[in-house]
C-alpha cells in the first residue's frame, strides 16, 4: 500500500512538474532571437488570436494558451497592438504582456518628405494605419481645420524628429502628435520674428521648405532667404525652380529649362506671385531658423556659383545676375559634354 501511495505521489508530482514546465517554461517555436506579434484592431475573436500563434509560431503550445488565457480572463479583453515575443518566452508571461497591453513602441524618423503621399507611405510601413488611412486623414480639410490647416498646409506641421508611438496609434493620434512637436517649435520668440518678416507661421515653413530644396549650404540659407522676403515684399514672382519640380512631380530635373516655367500649377511661382498654397518638402529647422534670422539685405537674384561648390553668388541688379547665371550655365554645359565624351568611351 505504501508503494502505491508513493508511486502516486511520484506520479502526482511528475504531472503537476509537467503542467509548470506546459506554462513557465520555454514555449516559443520559433528560432530568430525575437519575433513580433501583430493583434490588429478588429482582432475581437480567441480563435483568429490562437490562429496568429500558431500561424506564426509564437507559441508551440497553443491549446495551453487558450486554456490559460481563458484562467487569466484574457478573452474578455484583448487588446490590439504590436508585442514583442522574445525566444523562449513561456506561455505565462507572453499572457500575461498580451493581457496588460505591454505594446512594443515603434519609432517612426522623419526627415525629409516631399509630399504627403510619401510621408503617408513611410507611416503606413511602419504603423496599422495604411497609407490610404493617412492620405484620407490629411486630405480632409475638416479634420484639419481645427489646427488651423488645410491639405495644402497640412505638411506645415511636420518637423524632422523622431516620433514614438504605439504600432495600433490612428491617424489622427499620429498626426496629432506631429502637430504637438509643431507647438514646441513655434515658441513666442519665433512666431515674433516670423511677424517681423510680415509672415505666419504656416508662411514661414513654406518658404523654408523651398529655400530647403534649393540649397544644402547653411551659410547661404539665410541670404536665399532675404532675397525671397525683399521679392515678397517688391510684389516680384519668386521664380523658384524647385517650385517647378513640385508642380511637375519631376524631382530629378536638373535643369529648369523656360518650357518647364509655363506649367500651370498653383505651385508653380514662375507663373503664380507670392508663396505656393503649401510647403514642397518637410523643411529641417537649420532652415526655418535661418527663414526667421534672415538679414536685411537688398539681394533680389541669386545663382549658384560656377565653381560647382554648392555656393551661391546673390545680386541685386538683374545685369549682374545675368553675368553669373551665364557662367554658370557655360560651366555646366562644358560639365555635361565632359561626363558626355567619358561615357562614350567607356
């Protein structure tokens, strides 16, 4: 008799030894060093959540999940969201992170965007929100309207930064994070001395952001500057060739030739006065600052130096400015038939 209870003993503690290791031992079935799992949004259901376990092999025991999740109520409330599943998580604790909403964050770095259909792409790569979601979201003037944008204006409101949110965030959530480092930015000293440029804020971004894709120097960006605030304020057409680029959607011109200049485009400032409805990229804020600290200067044109150093000559009389632009343009044909005989005999 006393074999037998000893027996059962032995076996009663074998079983219960294995249920533990079933629940706190090492459980994942996968063999990268973590993996993530992705719950989306209207993922209510216990049956597509154990589909996603077994589907990705987070888990090499699924039905000990379930049962678990359902001792831990998990069931009652799943929450969507992007989770990281480190090898050999047991299963107690990947209920547990599952059940306590222990999202991974994901990093989102934004640099420079031309247009809202490749910020909207970059997110939507990186977020649940796809880009349709966020192209819809910047596009619709009410949504925008109480922070005093519209879908022209809206890219106004994006700085270069590195901006943290959860995988699940809506696009409003996204944007409206956007829009509060945009607030930061814009402190009292910045938006007085956009005022003594006789620009808004959402104006001052939109000349930064061209003044932001024509030139990589940061010594001649406040000098670009002065020139288009005095064409600004001479009622003179800014004439901007990256203006053009923007109308057009051709960013890899390298030449402006006067056929470009005629296309008809609310961006275009060869035809149009003043600043475009809207920013042509996301300027950094190198190049908004050098919009506010612009000096007084009475530059009205500027070429880039025919030296090809990235430097720029700025002129006040047109003459002049013609003499450069000539320069210029005989150093770069000169340029192109060299690359041109290179090529050819290779």
């Amino acid at each position: 008799m006393k074999k037998l209870l000893l027996l059962s003993f032995i076996l009663l503690l074998a079983i219960a030894g294995y249920i533990s290791w079933l629940v706190i031992g090492p459980a994942t079935g996968f063999s990268e060093k973590t993996k993530y799992l992705y719950i989306p949004t209207d993922s209510t259901k216990k049956e597509f959540i154990l589909h996603i376990l077994e589907r990705d092999s987070i888990t090499t025991n699924v039905n000990v999940f379930s049962i678990l999740a359902k001792r831990m109520d998990y069931w009652k409330n799943i929450k969507p969201g992007k989770y990281k599943v480190e090898k050999g998580m047991s299963v107690l604790h990947l209920v547990r992170a599952l059940k306590n909403g222990q999202q991974e964050p994901v990093n989102i770095v934004i640099l420079k965007f031309r247009t809202k259909e490749a910020l909207a792409g970059a997110i939507g790569r990186k977020l649940e929100p796809d880009s349709a979601d966020l192209i819809s979201y910047l596009n619709n003037n009410d949504s925008l309207k109480q922070f005093g944008l519209d879908s022209n204006t809206v890219m106004t409101a994006i700085f270069p930064n590195t901006y943290t949110y959860f995988w699940n965030t809506t696009a409003s959530r996204v944007f409206k994070k956007f829009y509060e480092e945009h607030n930061r930015i814009w402190t009292a000293e910045r938006r007085q001395k956009a005022a003594e440029h006789n620009l808004t804020p959402t104006q001052a971004c939109i000349l930064a952001s061209i003044i932001e894709e024509e030139t990589n120097d940061a010594g001649d960006k406040p000098l670009m500057a002065s020139v288009y605030l005095n064409r600004l304020a001479k009622g003179i057409r800014l004439g901007a060739d990256p203006t053009v680029k923007f109308a057009m959607r051709k960013f890899e011109l390298k030449r402006i030739y006067e056929r470009y200049t005629q296309f008809v485009s609310p961006y275009n400032t060869y035809l149009n006065a003043g600043l475009p409805p809207g920013p042509i990229c996301t300027p950094s804020l190198e190049t908004l600052d050098a919009v506010l600290n612009a000096p007084q200067t009475d530059y009205l044109y500027f070429v880039a130096n025919s030296d090809f150093s990235g430097k720029h000559i700025f002129t006040s009389s047109y003459p002049e400015h013609l003499k450069y632009a000539k320069q210029y343009q005989e150093a770069l044909n000169e340029l192109l038939r060299g690359q041109a005989d290179e090529d050819s005999t290779k």
